[in-house]
C-alpha cells in the first residue's frame, strides 16, 4: 500500500514549530487541541503514512514539559454520546485517553466538564466517579452571552466563575473526546485566570484539518468538510490572513467567524492580541509533509465515499432527514466521484443481485477484490473474510477451511441454548473456529496469519451489518461502508 506522508518529516517539524510557539509567548502555552490526539483514524485514512499515533508520538518527545488537560461537556453526557467510529461513550473516551497518555509516560493533569450546571445529574455522577479514581476534576459554567458578550465574558460573572485549574508545567494540551467540548474556552478561562495571578501565558491552536496550506477544493480538504458535515463546518479562505499578509490561506468558518471576538478578547485578557488571522493562531505541520500529493488525493476522496454511506446508514437507522448525506453528496460531485468509484461496492452489489441475499466484498492491498455470499453456514462476512484470508495465504480459493461437520455443532449451539434465530456464523465465530482448527490444519493456521494484513483494506456490504461484525471488522482495521438497507424487515434491531 502506498503512502503519500512523511510520518518522521511530521515529528519533527511539529516539534519544532510548537518550541518556536513557546518561546514567542516565554511563558505557559496553553495548546488547544482540534482533532483526536489518541487514535486519529481520519488523518491516517486521508493522509496514508500518518498513523493514529503521530501526535501523541510527538508530544512523548516532551514528556517532561507537557501537561494535559481532558475537557469535556456536561451536556454530552446527557445525551449519552458515544464516539461515531469507535462506539465508546464519552465516559469510557476520557478514562481510555488517560490511560493512553500515561502508557506514553505523559502527565495527565485534570479533567474539566465544561457547561456545568447543578441539574446535571449525569455530569454530577461522572465528576464523582472520575473523583473517586484519582483524578482532578475542575468545572467551568455556561456564560450568558459568549462569545460575543466581551465585557461580561472578561469579568467575575464570566470567566471569573469558573475553577481554576491549576498546572504545573508550562506546555498545557487541552484535548477532549470529541467536538463541541469547550477546549477554546478552557484556554481562555485559563488565560484569564493567570492573568489575574500575574503569571505570563499564551494561546495557540494544533489543529490538522483544515489543513491551511493546501487549496481550498484540495481532496484532503474536502474529506474534512465531508467528517464535519453534521457540524456545518465550511472550509473557506482565512480572509482576515488575507488582508494581512497577502496570502491565500484556509480556515474554516467557525474559527473565521469567532476571530474578531476572540481578538477583543485577547486584547482585553492580555493588553493585546498576539494573532492578525485564525491561521497565525494555528502550529499545524502537516500540509509541509505531505510525500505523495497523488497518494494522498485519491485516500481522501475514498473517504468522501466512506464518510457518504456513514451518513446514509444513520439516517436509516435514526429515520431522520438525509441533509449530511446530501451535503456529502455535493462534495462528491465537486470531486467528481461517486459511489462507483469505491471497487468493494459494485462487487458487492452484483453478488446480492444475483444471489438476492447479503453480500460483501473486500479490496486486498494488491487492488483484488474478494466476495462474500450468504450460505446456510456463513453469513457474508464470515464468507468473505474467509476467502479474503486464503487469498492472502496463497491457497486455493476453493479450499474448505472450515469443514461442515465443525460448523454445525455451533449452529446447534446457537439456536438450541443460547436463543439466536439466526443460525449462520458470524465473523467472530467463524475466527474462533479457525483459530481452532489452526492448531491442526496448517492451511487454517496460514490463513488465520494473515489477520494483520486485512488492516487497513475497503470492505462493502449489501446490507447494515449487525453490532457484533461490525466490531469485529472495526477491530480488524477494515475500512467498511454499508448499503442504507436492514438485512431483515424486523422492527427491533440491536445498534
């Protein structure tokens, strides 16, 4: 598989950048972070080289000097929002980040929930829980009139009644689980707060999309948009980076919208604003380490393909209006892509036309591409990852890795004492099974070696896959996209 990033040229550059940033200021830098730093699935998809770790690669570089703060809404716990391409509730996001930044040896400092109010019951319940596991915990309220009520905001009604929260070291990341966290605030509540303790501190952005020095209908560009389109985010030129310098730059709305206001607020915190533009504000590297435009041009379309479906599936499932499905639609067609243009798709949907059951398909690395049926035995994806692993393994398409004499007990199993109505293997099984089997067939043991390099492949489904294939391919790093479509016409469907 080919790359287009230079995943090294990216550590380095950023530190470096991010040193220059501290230095600027002389003091603590306080460094919002836009994105995911633990497990950024989007940038490794867009950007091939870029792996899920880089940025917390980077920053175990100054494990010393770093401190992290988790921000979080006290309202995403209201309303139980999970993470979309993980699964994971923000509660179960902010312990599993912790536990990711130690495991790089970096100091975790302090959870903050922001928009705090004393009916939160559920946000209460967190605070007390994450309390009880060692951590701190610091609140920060609703602000009547952010961001545009300057006066209020810089006073002791507005940022003045927030807690503190105290650091110890002089670069302090605030990272959250998801967007709409209130990092921004986080940072200017804590600009705020040093100012009134006389301590020097400064403000800068990491944020990787939209990435600033690519034109504004680059692919790589476009896909951000494409993850954002539930959000209303706009990539368009940085006019106020424009008007300063000349220069033709990209940002995106919220951020272009808000700079006046978070220049005024500066100007009243500091004295004066460090920033002439949104893109002054940002350290983001990655648009210089870019290896492969070409590489990087076609990942991103892809993904506009991927993000197109996502979208589709949640509409179908929440019975909702397709405004983000249409949205992504009109990016694709100013890509001039569509649905055709991801190979798994029209393989999948031929097998389920003829065989008028659920089908999928998957591309190998080497651009094959492998089928999946339904049978008596397997579901598609148990077929097809099957005939995926024998491809991979060199052995003969029409080998039985799994006889049926092995397959029926588990049906019996299945349908006799455990209540499923659905007596064909899921994948989950179907590993399980090979895994047994590898220990005395070394066909099955040379197909079950192959795992690893299924990670990273497009996988296409004629139908809404179930919960349990879908976390099994989401932990075998397959990138699937589903048909808008339930497999059965059932009224009750587990997510």
């Amino acid at each position: 598989m080919r790359t287009g990033f230079d995943r090294e040229e990216y550590i380095r550059a950023q530190s470096e950048h991010i040193a220059a940033r501290r230095a600027q200021f002389g003091g603590k830098l306080y460094l919002e972070f836009g994105g995911k730093l633990v497990d950024d699935m989007h940038a490794s998809r867009v950007l091939p080289g870029f792996s899920p770790d880089n940025k917390i690669v980077m920053l175990k570089e100054l494990a010393d000097e770093v401190e992290i703060i988790v921000a979080v809404n006290a309202r995403d716990f209201q309303r139980r929002k999970v993470r979309a391409d993980l699964g994971t509730s923000y509660e179960d996001e902010i312990l599993r980040h912790v536990d990711a930044f130690r495991d790089y040896g970096l100091y975790v400092g302090s959870v903050v929930i922001t928009q705090w109010t004393d009916d939160n019951r559920e946000a209460k319940a967190v605070r007390r829980k994450l309390e009880k596991l060692g951590l701190k915990v610091y609140r920060h309220f609703i602000i009547p009139g952010y961001p545009n009520d300057v006066a209020r905001i810089v006073s002791e009604h507005g940022l003045g009644k927030n807690e503190y929260i105290e650091t110890e070291r002089d670069l302090v990341v605030v990272t959250a689980p998801g967007p709409g966290s209130g990092k921004m605030a986080t940072c200017l509540s804590q600009l705020y707060h040093d100012h009134l303790h006389g301590l020097t501190s400064g403000y800068a952005k990491w944020e990787t999309f939209p990435i600033w020095n690519l034109p504004l209908d680059h692919p790589v560009n476009i896909a951000y948009e494409a993850a954002t389109a539930d959000l209303d985010d706009v990539n368009m030129i940085d006019p106020f980076h424009l008007a300063a310098y000349g220069v033709q730059t990209v940002n995106y709305n919220r951020d272009v919208e808000i700079f006046p206001v978070l220049n005024r607020l500066f100007e009243k915190i500091l004295g004066t604003s460090p920033y002439r533009s949104p893109t002054d504000m940002g350290v983001n590297m990655a648009g210089n380490c870019i290896s492969d435009d070409d590489v990087c041009r076609r990942a991103s379309e892809q993904e506009v393909i991927r993000r197109y479906y996502k979208a589709l599936v949640t509409e179908t499932r929440e019975m909702t209006d397709p405004v983000q499905s249409e949205r992504i639609a009109l990016l694709m067609a100013k890509l001039g892509v569509t649905k055709k243009d991801r190979p798994v798709v029209p393989a999948a949907l031929r097998v389920a036309k003829a065989t008028k059951a659920p089908a999928a398909a998957l591309e190998l690395p080497d651009g094959q591409v492998v089928v999946g049926k339904t049978s008596p035995l397997l579901g598609a994806c148990s077929a097809m990852l099957l005939n995926a692993l024998k491809a991979l393994a060199g052995l003969d398409k029409e080998k039985e890795l799994l006889a049926k004499a092995s397959i029926e007990p588990i049906q019996a199993l299945k349908t006799k004492h455990l209540g499923s109505r659905n007596p064909r293997l899921h994948t989950d099984e179907v590993l399980i099974a090979l895994a047994v089997s590898a220990s005395s067939d070394p066909d099955a043991k040379a197909a079950l070696d192959q795992l690893e390099s299924l990670r990273g492949c497009d996988v296409h489904t004629s139908t809404i896959l179930g919960s349990v294939d879908e976390s099994i391919l989401r932990a075998l790093g397959v990138q699937v996209t589903n048909e808008p479509v339930f497999a059965t016409k059932s009224l009750y469907r587990k997510k």
